[in-house]
C-alpha cells in the first residue's frame, strides 16, 4: 500500500494570527485520532518561519508554494530552496496551474524548479493539469504527457523517486466544478502508466499522484478510494480546520 498525503495549498490568504489559529485548530482536532498519512500545508512565505518554528512537531509539515531556480542570486523578491531549507521546510509546491498561467512558468522553467528543490533537500510536489477546452477536445492525455515529458521524465530515476505529482485539472481549481471519480482516475492512471513506460515497474507503483481540484469534505472519500489516487491537493477547503481535518480523515 502507498502512503497517502493531504495537502493544503493556502495560496494568499491569512494573516498571521489567522495562520497561527488554524494550525491550533487542526492539531488540536488531530491530537484526538490516530493519523496514519501524512500532512502538508504549503503557506504564504512570510508565515513559514514562524509556523515551522511553532509546530514544526506536530504531525504537520509545512512547505512552500513556490521556489526559485536560482540557488542566490540579485533576483529580488525571489526565494531560492537554500533559503526554504535553512527555516526547516519539508516540500515546496512546483508548476501550479496558477504559476503556469498568471506568471507564465514554462514547463523548461518547472524543470529547473524540481532540481533547485532536489539540491536542497525539499520533496517536489509537482503540479500538472488541463484546460476545460483541452479536455472538451480530446487533448487532455497529450497535455498531461507533454508537461509530463518536458518537466519530470528528463530526470533521472532516483530524482523521480523523491517527486510527488499533483494532477490538478485546471477548470475544477477554484470553480466549484470537480472531476468525476472516474475522470480522475482514468488520469491518474494514466499517469502511472506514462511513469511506468518510462522509469519501470517500481517507480510506477510507489509514485504518490494526488488529486486537487475543488476536493471538499462531500466528495474526499469518493476520490481517495480511487485506485490510483494517493491523496489531495487542497485549497480552499484548507483555510478552515473542520474541514480540512473532515478531509484528512475521508481516508
């Protein structure tokens, strides 16, 4: 059995106090079952310090949503994988579909991203998904192959063994709308069949694919029973305790 990972993705938003409340909230709801997965909360960078510093012993480990390619650098305003490491977090979100499309990171760009991550001992959490008019077209397989193909499969084994993938498909991210179970693990397996063709068996079974895309509360259950599906990648339903806790304990 794969391991299972909730992730909470808290984008911008809190401040904070907010920030500090959450945390409290969750651990303390935590605190009262046994929690056999493992929980990520990728939060703004001002809060990561601080948060690591606080609960850094908690079940939960923190991470960012967002790393330079540059180990230092006159890059102004960027933050680079020595920094993240040096302050205790864990993982570091790569290639969100937010990234891609507001701040136009190329798929040669999240490349570059995962070794800066990998050199600093941050696990990757490697984002992937299309479009509403790429599924409506048939083109949704070739555009998880080719974001695939040009950011992670020119790694090598043992790097692609420390990365976890994401698909999310970009129309359910924020929309209310949310794959069917169905959708969603066709590509997950989809997915695994690509890592699989490339890497071999072994890489393919142990690589944890999370779902994200409006994963709440009403639907977690249905998605992580899924075959192929080794958890979620959360985000609104993160920014509050009850249910980002309901989501962690749907598995």
């Amino acid at each position: 059995m794969r391991e299972k990972i909730i992730a909470g993705n808290w984008k911008m938003y809190k401040t904070i106090e907010e920030a500090e409340d959450t945390i409290e909230a969750l651990s303390e709801k935590l605190n009262d079952v046994e929690i056999i997965n493992s929980i990520y909360i990728a939060a703004p960078f001002p809060f990561l310090d601080r948060l690591v510093q606080k609960f850094g012993g908690s079940s939960i480990q923190f991470g960012a949503q967002n790393i330079n390619e540059n180990e230092e650098g006159a890059f102004t305003g960027e933050t680079s994988g020595k920094m993240l490491q040096s302050i205790g977090c864990k993982f570091v979100l790569i290639g969100h579909s937010e990234r891609r499309d507001i701040y136009k990171e190329s798929n040669e760009v999240i490349n570059k991203k995962i070794k800066a991550a990998l050199q600093n001992q941050l696990q990757p959490v490697f984002c992937c998904g299309e479009r509403l008019e790429e599924r409506n077209n048939g083109n949704h397989f070739d555009t998880i192959k080719k974001q695939l193909e040009e950011s992670l499969f020119i790694l090598t084994e043992e790097e692609i063994n420390q990365v976890v993938i994401a698909y999310e498909p970009v129309w359910a991210i924020g929309t209310g709308l949310t794959a069917s179970p169905e959708q969603a693990q066709e590509m997950h397996q989809f997915i695994r069949s690509q890592l699989r063709e490339k890497f071999g068996d072994h890489t393919a079974e142990n690589c944890l694919i999370l779902y994200g895309g409006s994963v709440k509360p009403s639907n977690a259950t249905t998605l992580f029973s899924q075959a192929d599906i080794d958890g979620g990648l959360v985000g609104g339903a993160s920014l509050a305790a009850d249910d980002f806790f309901q989501i962690i304990t749907a598995i």
